[in-house]
C-alpha cells in the first residue's frame, strides 16, 4: 500500500485514520520518501493554536525548486514541464521541457542576484499569465526571496497597497498584456503605483505586447538583455523549512487585504501530495488548472503542487470567451488535457452560451474535472457532469482557501463516490469540526455549523505578513483551539460536507438558519436563469428576510418579470419550503465580482439594507458598473 497514492475508498478510509492518529508519523513518511532535503527535520510537528505557533519539519533544510525542477531532470528532462497557451489561438503554443525551465529558472535567479535581491527580500510580482510568471515564482524561491504575486488585474492603488504592506524592494512586471480582444497597460498602471512606493529600487519588465513605454532611468530594466547575458546555472539557496515562501493578498470583509504568509517544507509536502491525489495525476497526462498564478489556486495547482510532480502543466494566458466560447474546449482538444480545474463561476458563463459550441470538440481526453472558489450549485454541477464530463469524469468540488495552502475537502476521482454540490471528505490528514454558535462541537452526522479545523496540516499559512495579532483574532479567537474558516458547513447522514457559504452569508429568517447556496440553487433551476445571489435585509417582523438578486440568461425573449417572480418563489418552495421564500427579487444585467469570480455579496447586502453611501472597499471588483446599476434599480 502506497501512502503516497490513494487509488481505493478503503485505503482512503485506512490512510484516512492513520493520518489523524498518527500525524506526524504520518507526513513524516511522506515527506522522507517524496522530496528531497539537504538536511532532515529535528521534528515534525511543533504547535500551539492559542498563540498561534505552528511548525512543520523543524530544522530540515531544502530548496523548492530543486524539488519542482532539479530532481526531475535525469528522468524527466526532455518532459514538458509548462505548456504555455496564447491568447490568441494562432499564435503557437510553447511547450518548456523541464530542462529548459531549470535553465530559464537559473538565468532569472542570477538576474535577481545581480540587481541586489537576497534572500528574504521581497519581490512583487505583476506579471499576466506568461511564462515569465512561473518563472519569475519559481526564481525567487530559488535564491530564498519572497515573492508576493500580485493578479495583473489589479488596479494602481491596489497593486500600490500590496506593494507597501510588504516593503517589496523590486517589482516584476511586463510592457502590457492580452486579454481577449483587449490589450492591458500593465507597466502604466505600476508607474502610478510607484508614484505611492518608496521602497521599490528596482522595476524588471518583460516585453509581451511590444508598445512603446515609459521606462525611468534607474529604476525600470528589460528584462531580455539581462536574462540573456546571465549564467544559466545558480546553486539553489538553502531554505530552513519555516522560512517564508511566499506572501498572497487575500481580501477580508473588512479592512485591509491580509498578507498570508507560507513557508516552505510544509507548504511543499502538503500540495504535492494534494496535487498526486485529487487530480489522480499519471505520468503522461496533461493538466491544466484555468486559475490565474495571481491566486492561490495557481500557485498550488499551477505551479508548486504539479511541478513538485513531475507533471505537465497548462498556462493558459487567455479568458474562456476569446475568439469565442468555444476556447477551452479548443484547448482541452489541442493539447489533450486529462485533468481540467476551473471555477463555478465560469462553468455558468459557459452553460449560458448553450451546448451547441461543445459538439464541435473532441473532449474525450478529460478523465477529472475540478471545480473550486464558490460553492458549486446544483445546476451548474449537472451542466458540467452531463456536457463536458459526458457523465463519465468525476467532478471534484474541492473546498480550501488562500489560508489553507493546499486542498482540504474533495472527492478523491475514481475514489470518493461524487454527490453533487458536496465537497464530499476531508483530505487526508485533514479534521474537520463543526461548531454551534455557543462553541460547542457538533458530533455526529447530520448536522450544520460553523467550519473549523481542529488540527494543523503541514500548508496551513503560518501568520499574516506584519500582523500576527490580527492573524490570531481572525482564525485563532472565534473557538478555543480551532482554526475557523469563515464558512458554513453541513454533515450529511454519510459524512459527506457541503459547504453552504461564508458564515456572514448565513442569513436567519424567523429563526430559520438559511444557507445561501441552497436557495440559490433552487433559482438556478429556472431555465430563464443564468445566476443569482441571495442577501438578508432588516425585516420588522421576521428579524431578517430574503433579497434575491437574478440574472436572466440573454435569450433575446422578453419577460414577464411578475410571472418569474411567482414561478421562481414556487421552486424555492418545492425545494427547500416556504420560509425560504424571497420577500424580493431585483433582476440585474450582472452581478458584483470580485476579481477572482466570486459574487461578493457585502455590497449587495448593503444595497439591500438602504446603506449605499458605505459600499467599503471596492477595489477588488471586476465589475464596478453593475454596482451603480443595482443601486439605480434598488427595490
Ligand atoms: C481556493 C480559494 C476561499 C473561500 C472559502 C469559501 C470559498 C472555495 C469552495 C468554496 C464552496 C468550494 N481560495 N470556496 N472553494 N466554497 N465550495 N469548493 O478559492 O481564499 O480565494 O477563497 O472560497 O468561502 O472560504 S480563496
């Protein structure tokens, strides 16, 4: 029986148990037999949840990159490592063989060298999705600076922010970037940045679109003529496995974006072992995570956890609706991808464009479909299962987040038996609890309550970047020796979770808890609807009540918004029953987006509750003009 590879339920429910009674035996195993250390650990695990304070592997010395590149090469060296895709599909897709990754790897590490970086600096990254992002993630991990990869999305306060919070002393950026039909300015909006940046000394830009741009003397470097006068070979620096990795932005609900901070040996066994099991990757497949490298989904499942596998993994620098939306399903045929790990959020734009678009592809490549970021409604599940899978794929609705590091509940394909919308077990070494709202566990099954873990894992991010305080008041204070997600959960009467939304979501109608994934569903179901998004707001009676915002799908037809509305209480109430009626519904040309295709339901709770003048932050949003329309349209 291999620890390693879970290919059976059994030796899931076997591994399963010998993870949580003897952890650090355990991942001791694994990490002896899967990577490679220059030094072992003293110990295995050190924690103490109420400081916080956790360790993983203390005293082991190590580089990342001689585990992602390095070891690869005597048997996989001629193996495609990146397969770059461009966003135009006539522009010729770049397969990095894993020897040329560890030369363009090398030569970026010595350029870093050279402009003064060292180890334990940090190094902004607002680079679009090209091979220079990988690479530029991979170079600081080689030299021991910490990268902060900031999504090329991100507007100039944003990135400026980032950039200050963490003193980075160096941006990477490009001349511009692609996206569909649009060219980006990338280097414009980090020169208004920098305006805002006192730290940075040095900008390294790489040519992507070939404008004419701004470059200040002293500050701003091509990229091209320093990578090519440097040494292809640089001797990787030796990390102690708590050195920190690197910083990832994520928003809270308030306030300032917290940088979580994650080390190195932990953070490295954790999504290997994740990236082997959830996707079943063999040695021959192609995989491909459609995330951006600016979220922590990229660089777990794009960078680190694939390539810490030996694996092929796609870069795709593009966006599903470019030439038209037939494009990932050109991609999966192209390049014969076998594992394909995307979002909810676009799995219903696609389902919106119809099914006709898929005939014209061979999909039957694909053995695993991943699905992460929302909670996956019902009909977007089936949509999925049915069309691209061809009921034949697993889907694997993988619950984890920016704090996590690597995946904590998820189907294992061909493992766990799949049940739609459930994002089924914990992962190995992985234990759950719910809480009630007294900060009682709720045993047994068939139950829902707040998420928490009640046991360190080896990725678990180990503080926020300046700010250990408000670490531990987020994750660390809300139940005694716990670790609190933010969401809610249920248990169903198999053990299978499913995860219901963030806990402010939760919304109590006449003393009914109500989840808004479940409602959210049942509107879904209506063949007029494309995507909806359920708040509370203040109600004299019943404490609070429900405010759906709908979109319609573009069928051209007119509506009877009356009768929608009628039809679309009737399947809430055959679905979940009348108290989970909405007492509004506004139809919306959109819905808010954060950047990372998240509904983000704090505006649209305020617009619910009348408070439109204290919107908070909306810097995170892809779409702000749906905002003004909302408001404009409010009920
Ligand atoms: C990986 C990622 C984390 C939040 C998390 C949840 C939500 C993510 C799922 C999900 C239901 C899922 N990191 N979330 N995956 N909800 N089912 N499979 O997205 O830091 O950006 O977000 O996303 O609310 O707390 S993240």
């Amino acid at each position: 029986m291999s620890n390693y590879h879970i290919k059976h339920l059994e030796e899931y429910y076997q591994v399963y148990r010998k993870s949580i009674r003897e952890p650090e035996s355990f991942w001791e195993e694994i990490a002896e037999e899967h990577f490679l250390w220059r030094k072992k650990w003293d110990s295995v695990l050190d924690w103490d949840f109420s400081k916080p304070e956790i360790s993983w592997f203390k005293g082991a010395k190590l580089n990342i990159t001689e585990n992602c590149i390095d070891r690869h090469l005597t048997t996989r060296g001629d193996k495609t490592a990146i397969l770059f895709e461009p966003n135009h599909p006539d522009e010729v897709a770049e397969h990095i063989s894993y020897n040329e990754l560890y030369k363009r790897v090398n030569k970026f590490a010595n350029v870093l060298k050279e402009q003064g970086i060292k180890k334990g600096d940090r190094v902004c990254i607002y680079v679009p999705m090209i091979p220079e992002l990988a690479i530029s993630v991979l170079a600081c991990a080689r030299i021991g600076a910490i990268h902060s990869v900031v999504f090329a999305g991100f507007s100039a306060t944003a990135l400026a922010t980032r950039i200050n919070d963490s003193d980075c002393k160096m941006v990477i950026t490009s001349d511009g970037s692609f996206r569909g039909s649009k060219t980006i300015d990338l280097k414009g909006i980090v020169d208004e940045a920098l305006e805002s940046c006192s730290c940075v000394e040095t900008v390294l830009v790489a040519k992507r679109i070939n404008t004419e741009i701004y470059m200040k003397a002293g500050r701003d470097k091509w990229l091209a003529p320093l990578l090519e006068k440097a040494s292809d070979v640089c001797a990787p620096e030796i990390m102690n496995a708590e050195d920190p990795l690197f910083i990832l932005y994520t928003s809270g609900s308030t306030g300032m974006p917290k940088g979580m901070v994650h080390t190195t040996a932990g953070y490295m066994v954790y999504t290997a072992y994740t990236f082997k099991n959830a996707f079943q990757y063999k040695e021959n497949d192609v995989y491909w995570c459609t995330a951006d490298i600016g979220w922590i989904t990229g660089h777990s499942y794009i960078v680190y956890g694939p390539l810490a596998n030996g694996a092929t993994t796609v870069m795709f620098e593009g966006v599903p609706s470019y030439p038209d939306y037939g494009r990932f399903w050109d991609i999966v045929q192209k390049h014969k991808v076998n594992q394909f790990y995307t979002a909810p959020t676009a799995i219903r734009a696609l389902a919106k464009q119809g099914t006709d678009v898929i005939e014209h592809y061979d999909l039957s490549s694909l053995k695993v479909l991943g699905s992460v970021g929302e909670p996956i409604n019902e009909e977007a599940w089936h949509w999925y299962n049915e069309n691209i899978g061809k009921k034949k794929s697993p889907i694997i609705d993988s619950w984890w987040q920016t704090e996590t590091g690597g995946i904590m509940i998820s189907p294992i394909p061909y493992v766990t038996p799949t049940k739609p919308t459930y994002a089924t077990l914990p992962f190995i070494g992985i234990q759950p609890a719910l809480m009630d709202e007294n900060g009682n566990e709720l045993k047994g099954n068939q139950v829902e309550g707040r998420l928490c873990i009640k046991f360190p894992w080896p990725s678990i991010a180990r503080t926020i970047w300046g700010n250990h305080q408000r670490y531990k008041e987020t994750y660390f204070s809300a139940f005694d020796n716990k670790y609190f997600t933010g969401d809610g959960a249920l248990r169903d009467e198999v053990g299978y979770y499913r995860i219901t939304g963030r806990v402010d979501d939760v919304i109590i109608v006449s003393g009914h808890n109500l989840g808004t994934a479940p409602i959210e569903d049942a509107i879904n179901e209506h063949p007029a609807v494309a995507e909806s998004a359920i708040v509370g707001f203040p109600h004299d009676i019943k404490g609070s009540a429900l405010y759906g915002y709908i979109t319609l799908k573009d069928t051209g037809e007119t509506r009877n918004h009356d009768n929608l509305r009628t039809e679309i209480n009737q399947l809430i109430t055959d679905r979940i029953g009348p108290i989970a009626k909405l007492d509004k519904m506004q139809f919306t040309n959109g819905l808010p987006k954060t950047r990372s295709g998240k509904i983000m339901r704090r505006i649209l709770r305020k617009i619910a509750s009348n408070e439109t003048d204290s919107l908070g932050d909306t810097s995170t949003l892809l779409n702000q003009e749906v905002v003004q329309d909302i408001i404009d349209n409010a009920l």
